[in-house]
C-alpha cells in the first residue's frame, strides 16, 4: 500500500492510542466503530486520484489475514511512571496487536468467583487511561455451570 506513509500510518495508530474525553459509553461506540468499520485518511494525489482510503485493522472476511495473541499476566504500567502501580490481567487476546479481550480467571473454590471476576474487570474498564482494552463495553463472565453478561452503560 504505497499511500500508506509514516504520517498516514502514525495518524491511523494514534486514531486508536490517544486518550480521548468523553462519556464512556460514547468513547466505547467510537471505538467500536473504528474497529469495524476502518479509519478513511486522505489519499496521495497520485494514488487512486487522490480519494481518501480507509484502513482497516481487522479483516473480518479472511481470519487468516490476521495476527491472533493471547498474553498471560500481562503487565500494564500506570502513567507517572511509577513502577509499583500496575495491573496484570490473567489473560489478554490481541488481534493484530490490538487488545480486544480481558480475561481474568477466579478459582472456583472462593466464595463468589464470578461476581470476584466482574469486579477486576470493572476495576480495569474504569482504568482506561491506562489504553488497555481499546473497546470494553461487555463484561461477559462464566464458570462450568453458568454465565452472565453484564453491559457497561455507566460514564
């Protein structure tokens, strides 16, 4: 993709790594969206006669054409630099580097293991400073014998 040069490539990464303000829910929508739908950036004129190009970060059409990952303990520093103050996810999944899932994993001997779950997971989506999942707006959590899906419709 020769229109695709640094700056057009730099945009496009920061369309997804800046913090942005706003309501969450709405945050999550325009994120989602992105995910979906690609980012369109402005066309080199002697490419395509200069129309705007949309990247895409997922290719929903082939899996194949992309980069799966799952990381255990992964290690997201707070800002400020101070190295004491962190959170570790039991797992991550990225899709095309991309972090799309959080999975925490509770032992099934404490005393409420999903509810236990729910609330990490919370407690990371209220940290979204931190860039760690790029569209958290679904906490899905389950054991061997149920289920439960819980929307994020708080700000």
């Amino acid at each position: 993709m020769p229109w695709l040069d640094d700056a057009r490539l730099a945009e496009v990464v920061s369309s997804l790594t800046r913090s942005e303000v706003g309501k969450l829910i709405e945050l999550n929508e325009r994120m989602t969206e992105r995910l979906l739908e690609g980012l369109p950036v402005a066309g080199l004129p002697n490419w395509d006669q200069g129309r705007a190009q949309r990247v895409r970060f997922i290719d929903f059409d082939d899996a194949a054409n992309n980069d799966f990952l799952a990381i255990s303990q992964f290690r997201v520093d707070e800002p400020g630099g101070q190295a004491k103050k962190f959170v570790a996810p039991d797992v991550v999944l990225f899709v095309n580097g991309i972090p799309l899932v959080v999975i925490e994993c509770k032992s099934p001997y404490i005393t409420d293991p999903m509810a236990e779950g729910i609330t990490q997971l919370r407690r990371y989506a209220n940290q979204r400073h931190l860039g760690l999942v790029a569209a958290e707006n679904l906490i899905h959590a389950g054991d061997r014998g149920s289920t439960e899906t819980h929307a994020r419709m708080q700000s």
